[in-house]
C-alpha cells in the first residue's frame, strides 16, 4: 500500500482542485480509482491466482456451472 500512496500526487492534486472550488464531477475521484485497479491487477492479483483462495474459486464456479437447473 505504500508504493501505491506514493504515485498518488496527481490525483492529490485533481481533488484539491475541484474541493477548493467546491465542485463535485462526478468523476472526481477517477484518478485514485485507476491507480487502484492498476495496482490490484499487479502483485496482488498474481498472489490471489497462487493461492488456494483461488483454487477454492475455480471448483465453486465448476459446480456452479454444471449444475442443471430443471
């Protein structure tokens, strides 16, 4: 989490524009979003996909899918 605080200047900087001028787009927080999903898709995905988190995933969605609904 750190890292990721790190690289958030730019998007610091994009809501204190908006905030000082009391405005509210409502893609105001649009930058911390992305950065989020760029992070999440890094290393913690990667360890997600190697864990039995994952594993435990794959065999709940291969019984939902075969599952027949009459």
């Amino acid at each position: 989490m750190k890292e990721m605080l790190s690289h958030t200047h730019e998007a610091v900087a994009h809501v204190q524009k908006y905030l000082m001028k009391n405005e509210v787009p409502v893609n105001l927080f649009e930058p911390y979003i992305e950065e989020i999903f760029h992070h999440l898709r890094g290393e913690p995905f990667r360890k997600f996909l190697e864990s039995d988190k994952y594993t435990r995933f794959c065999q709940w969605k291969n019984l939902e899918l075969n599952i027949q609904i009459q």
